[in-house]
C-alpha cells in the first residue's frame, strides 16, 4: 500500500536555541511529536464531526484491559482521554487478571458484534494463562484498530489497504515531516517485532527504503546503523545508540521507552538513543518523550475513523 502521506507543516525545535555548538557542528533538529500528534488529532476530530453530520454516526473504540498492571492502566487511560477528545465513543472492558482465554475471547466476539463498536484494542501484554495470538485472531480484522491481526499484516506488506499498527504509522509520520521523500533512502530499523519493527520495515519498504532489519543477532550492529539516512530504533535498551551508531545528518527516530529510576527516586522515561550524544551527529531527532509516544496515540485516533468509515463503505478521510 502506498504509506500514508501526511501534511507535513512540522513544528521543529531547535535543539537548544544554538544554532551551533562550540565545536562547529550543528545541534540536530528536534522534531516535535506533541506538536504533529496535536495536529493530526484535532484533523481526526474534525473529520468525526463531520462524519456524524453527514452520515450521523459517532466511531467509537473499545478497550479491554486485562489485569491491573499500572503502565498498561495508563495507556489504556490516555487512548481512552484522547478518543474521548477527538469526539469519538469510548467501550471500556476491564476484566481480571485471572480471566481464561476463553472468556476474553467472547467479550472480543461481543464486541465484534456490537454496531456501535468499530474498533477494539486489546492492551498487551496479556496474562501468561492467555495466547495473545489466538486473542488478536479473534479481533473482527475491520475492526483491528493495531493493525496486528495476520490479515491486516498481510495486506500492508502486500500492499493492500490495512489498518497499520499505530507506532510505526506514527514513526513514518514523524520521519515524513523532516523528509517528505524517502525513495533510494537508506533505512535501518533496530527491533524486529510485530509491534514496532516488521510493520516499520513494511512501510519504509512502501516509501521505496532500502531496508534493514537489526535484532538481537545481527553481527556489527553499529556499523549497519551508521550506513542509515533514516534510523529508527525500538529495541527496549536504554542509550543503546550512541554517537558511533548515527551518520552525520541522518534522521533518529526513538521509538525506545523505559522507564528507570532516576537519582532523586522519581521514576523517568528513556529512549534507545543516547540523546545528548547523537544530537551532535544526527540531521533531526525524536526526543522522549514527546516524541513517537503522543503519534503512536494520535494514530490509534486516526485508525478508529478509518476503520469507521472503511467499515460503513464510506471513502477515506482526506488525507490528514
Ligand atoms: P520487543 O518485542 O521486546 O522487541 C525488541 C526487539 O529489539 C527485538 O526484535 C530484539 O531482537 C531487538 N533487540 C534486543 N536487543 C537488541 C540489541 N542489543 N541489538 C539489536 N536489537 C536488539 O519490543 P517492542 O515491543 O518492539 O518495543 C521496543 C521498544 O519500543 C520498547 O522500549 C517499547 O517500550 C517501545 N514501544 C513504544 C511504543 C510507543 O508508543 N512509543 C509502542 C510500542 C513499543 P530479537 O528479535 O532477536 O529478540
């Protein structure tokens, strides 16, 4: 499928109001992911409004969170807040930790059935008594708002139509808005996952990338990384990437967050990047937060109108 193509009226910051740094070389554009995410959900919200006076219907997204993990509340709360924002309906599910595979699997086909419903999102991760294969299975794929269910994987890399997952969606957006063409550009993706690195890769290979993937395997990792025009980087390793793994110029992308206990006993987020030290090579770069986090959420916005109006028969929103 062709990669959603976005306005790219950007918000960039510079990185510390210097234009250039002592030794000459120039700080990396910042790129501002709450700034985009805040644009692309007010246009999501004006296309649901005029979605429900056209056609008189509210997109409406359900939740199911199994168990109480406190990140997994959190997250399921700020998809839930901006759905909510945007003017959509938002179905809450919260069932307990020690719910059987089965028991999910029928409030997935419940709400599969339900015409109010048009998009489901199962918070990951799930319980270990729960197969989290069989349960995105499950999901109706039209109503697959992650993109993760094996239909819509196989319609993004065949290039078909697919709900994409929102993470890289978000990425490709983000990366977009320093660099709206990408062809015979040099990608490299750190992570090979469904969530972040596959669906990366399929999409970059769409904006016709020369792509590779680095896991956990690959040999002479910060070499490969350093041949890339467009770097992204979800691996889950804190500073992973440091100034050795970035080409001058290039554009990081920092998918990473975990969080770490810092000195003063506050709990902080981090990114894979080792953000000071590549800010004095790279082109432009996401911060973290306030980078992929608020497009990946923005996104998931976005995906729930689509798979509305997809759902309905209606067109696609304008592009955004
Ligand atoms: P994951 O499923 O744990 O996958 C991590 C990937 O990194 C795997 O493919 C792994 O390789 C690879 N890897 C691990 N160590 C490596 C190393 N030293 N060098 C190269 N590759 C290495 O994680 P995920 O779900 O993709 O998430 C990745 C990061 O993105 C996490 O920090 C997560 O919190 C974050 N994330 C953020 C958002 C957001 O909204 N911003 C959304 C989703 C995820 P193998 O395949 O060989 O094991």
């Amino acid at each position: 499928m062709s990669p959603p193509r976005e306005r790219t009226g950007y918000k960039i910051r510079r990185g510390s109001g210097k234009a250039k740094r002592k030794s000459g070389v120039a700080d990396a554009r910042i790129i501002d992911g709450r700034a985009l995410a805040g644009d692309l959900r007010q246009r999501v919200a004006e296309t649901a409004g005029r979605l429900r006076e056209r056609h008189n219907f509210v997109p409406g997204l359900a939740t199911i969170l199994v168990g109480d993990d406190p990140a997994s509340h959190s997250y399921v709360r700020s998809k839930r807040n901006a759905c909510a924002a945007a003017g959509l309906a938002a179905f809450d599910r919260s069932l307990p930790a020690d719910t059987p595979e089965a028991a999910l699997i029928a409030e997935v086909g419940r709400l599969n059935a339900d015409d109010q419903v048009d998009a489901i999102l199962v918070q990951l991760p799930l319980p270990a008594q729960i197969d989290a294969h069989r349960v995105i299975t499950a999901i109706d794929p039209q109503k697959d708002v992650d993109g993760f269910h094996p239909l819509n994987v196989g319609r993004l890399w065949t290039g078909l139509p697919a709900l994409v997952p929102c993470t890289p969606q978000g990425c490709l957006m983000l990366i977009r808005s320093v660099r709206p063409d990408l062809a015979g550009a040099e990608a490299v993706i750190l992570g090979r996952s469904n969530i972040v690195g596959r669906p990366m890769a399929a999409l970059l290979l769409a904006a016709d990338c020369t792509v590779t993937a680095v896991h956990s395997k690959t040999r002479e990792a910060a070499a490969i990384a350093r041949r890339a025009d467009i770097l992204v980087a979800a691996v889950g390793r804190p500073a992973l990437v440091g100034a050795g793994w970035v080409k001058p110029g290039a554009v990081v992308v920092d998918a990473g967050i975990t969080a770490i206990s810092a000195p003063d006993g506050r709990t902080r987020l981090v990114g894979d990047v080792d953000f000071a030290a590549v800010r004095a090579v790279a082109g432009a770069m996401t911060p973290v937060p306030g980078g992929v986090g608020p497009m990946t959420i923005a996104c998931l916005v976005r995906n729930t109108v689509l798979a509305a109006c997809r759902r309905r028969g209606l067109a696609d929103p304008p592009p955004i």
